[in-house]
C-alpha cells in the first residue's frame, strides 16, 4: 500500500504534523513506477514535493499504527537521493540564483572607494599642472613684446598678444639670415633620419641575439646591457677624441653616427622578439622557402611592432633634445640643432635683449615635431601593445 495511514484512522499528535499532508492509501498496481517516482523526485516541480518517508530503523514492524507501541516522540526521516544532474537537464533560474555566494559588504568601502580616487585625482591633477604649466608659460610669454614680458603677468595674455605673437614667429623665421628653418632642418633629419636607422639596427640586433644560439651571445648582450647604464654625457668626450682622430669632428657625421647606436632598444628589441616572435613561425618561413632577411622583414618585424615604436619615440626624443654631444663636435652654426642654436641666441641675450622674445618663440616651435610624432604614432603604439597584452 502506499500511503502508511488509511483514511480514518486517528493519528496521535505526534504524527499529525508530519502524515496530516498525505493522501489517501491507494493500493499499489503500479509496478514498476516505483523505479520511474523516485527518479522523478531527483527534478524541481512547480507541484508540493512528496517525499518518501521512511522508518526509524529502532522501530519494530508489524505493530500497528507507527509509533502506537512506543510512547516515546518518533523522529522519522527522510531519505535523500544523489542527484546527479545530467547535463542536458536544465536546472530553474531560481536554483542558479540561490547557489550564487552574497557578497557582505563591508563597512565604509564605498566611503574609502570615494575617498582613494580623489586622492588619485588630485595627484594626477598635480602633475597636469606641472608638466603644462611651462608650455602654456612658453606659448603666453611667446606672444608678448619685451616691454609686455618685463611688465606684464606672466601666465596670462595682453591685448595685443595675437598681433605681437605673429610678428615674432615672423621674425624668428627671417632673424640672422634665416637660420633657424636650417636648424629645424637639421634637427629633423638628426632625430628622423638617425632615429629611424637606428630603430632598424637595434631590432636587427635584438632579434639576433634572441633567436639565434652562438658562442658568446650572452656576454654580447651583457655587455650591450651595460652600455645601457653609461650616461651619454660621458661618452661625448671619448667620441670627440676618436673623431678628431678620423677628421669628422665638425662635420655632419659627428652627430648623425652617434645618434643611431641604441643600447636600450637593442635591450627592448631582445626581450620583445623572445615573447612575441614564436619560433614556430620562423620554422613555418624557413619551411616555406624564406630566408633569414626576408623572415625577418616580413614577418618578425611586424610581430615587433610595437616596441619598434616604442623605441624610435625614444630615440627622436633622445636625439632632438641632444645638447652636450653637438656642444662638443660641432662649430659651424649651419650644422646646429635647435637645441644648440637656441642656447647661442641665449647666450646673446645680454648684447641683445631683444632676442629674448625670439628665444621663447623659438622653443614653442621646437616642441612641435615631438607633439606630431606622439600624435600620429600612439595609435600605433596603443593597438599594437594590446594586441601583444592579448597573445
């Protein structure tokens, strides 16, 4: 029968709390169903559950009604089945939700979160501040008269500053017979053209060292590695001693031949092409039929990319802000960078006060090429970065 309480029959209070929901007793020609409800009891019903009881093993069958032979309150339990989902049953939306762990907040996060990002925003707003302070001081000072320099505040503009900011830039271009055009040229061709070879030579070299086992490549790239330590302040002097030797002191060479050795981007060069170039590619290219160079420009120095970037910024910027190497090799002022041209007309502020204004003017210009090379070569930069962070 199933169903342990027939139709009637009183319950003591015991067990009325416990068998009031059952129904009534039903005989039992279901067979093999049994097999087929207990499976069913394993899935969430929408329907009350209806488990099945089952005896305390303490209490004897056969005597009548479940607990009439003992006075002693009964604790029957329920029997709960393994369930192993299977995995194309679905479990409902709310088990899912129940499972998921609450998360406590603790007291006075959301306070310290507010409070840390302000922090944060402060010292960030502090170092805006005083990296932009200075530009807007050159392009303010930039557009005023040496009478409006001496007189005027300095971080703010004048009446006539947009009229007196065009007669400077004029002049600046036409002064001393025109050469600073020629020592932007120079600047230019200096950062750009030696940046640029030495942005491919560094790669070359890195690549070599990382990809390829020889006998002494560690103590080459140890010793690269120091260079990278030795200021280049203190590498003018013996530079100016071997070229003086050669005869290529004050010349273009003086400058140019320096600027395109890059210990630090061999250095980024070998640590990026030992993550970012699989050997496995290089193998597929050898297999293919490349050869080494045509490997290494068609396919290593695309994967390089970014920290080719990374390294010709580094250099433009090196070589364009360049002073004390073109102070000790050159003489002839057609050959100055802008750097050293503008501490020439510095230097002649005290003969000629009125070349102050065309000092300022000229170092606003100056940061020009640098502003384009950052601007135009970021979204390479960024991409590229990503897409290595993402390999």
């Amino acid at each position: 029968m199933v169903g342990e309480n027939p139709p009637g029959r009183s319950r003591s209070r015991t067990h009325r709390c416990l068998l009031d929901h059952r129904n009534a007793a039903t005989p039992d020609r279901t067979g093999g169903l049994q097999a087929v409800h207990l499976v069913d009891h394993q899935q969430l019903h929408p329907q009350s559950a209806r488990l099945l009881g089952v005896v305390d093993p303490e209490l004897q069958s056969g005597r009548g009604v479940l607990g009439r032979s003992r006075r002693r309150h009964v604790h029957p339990f329920v029997r709960l089945f393994e369930t192993h989902q299977p995995e194309d049953r679905t479990v409902s939306a709310q088990s899912q939700t129940s499972a998921r762990p609450v998360r406590k907040a603790t007291p006075g996060g959301p306070r310290e979160s507010i409070l840390s990002r302000t922090a944060a925003m402060l010292i960030m707003g502090v170092f805006t501040l005083y990296f932009l302070i200075p530009i807007f001081w050159l392009v303010v000072s930039s557009t005023k008269t040496l009478g409006n320099f001496n007189s005027t505040f300095s971080l703010w503009f004048t009446s006539t500053s947009f009229t007196d900011g065009i007669a400077n830039i004029v002049k600046l271009f036409t002064y001393d017979d025109a050469v600073f055009p020629r020592w932007m040229l120079n600047s230019v061709v200096y950062a750009l053209v030696a940046g640029g070879l030495g942005t491919i030579l560094a790669a070359m070299c890195g690549y070599a060292l990382a990809k390829y086992r020889f006998r002494g490549s560690e103590a080459i790239f140890n010793t690269i590695l120091g260079g990278v330590l030795v200021p280049a302040t203190a590498l003018a002097l013996p530079l100016f001693l071997i070229f003086s030797q050669v005869s290529l002191t004050n010349t273009f060479w003086a400058v140019f031949l320096p600027s395109i050795v890059s210990p630090f981007g061999v250095y980024l060069s070998r640590i990026y092409a030992s993550s970012s170039v699989p050997d496995e590619i290089i193998e597929a290219a050898r297999i293919d039929g490349s050869g080494e160079v045509r490997t290494f420009f068609t396919v290593s120095v695309r994967l390089m990319s970014p920290a080719l970037v990374t390294i010709f910024l580094f250099q433009f910027v090196s070589i364009w802000n360049n002073f004390f190497l073109p102070l000790i090799m050159l003489r002839d002022q057609s050959l100055f960078p802008v750097t050293l041209g503008l501490f020439t007309w510095n230097s002649q502020v005290s003969q000629i006060p009125d070349i102050r204004t065309l000092v300022i003017a000229g170092a606003l210009v100056s940061i020009i090429p640098l502003l384009i090379a950052f601007l135009s070569l970021q979204r390479f930069w960024r991409n590229g970065l990503g897409a290595g962070g993402l390999k």
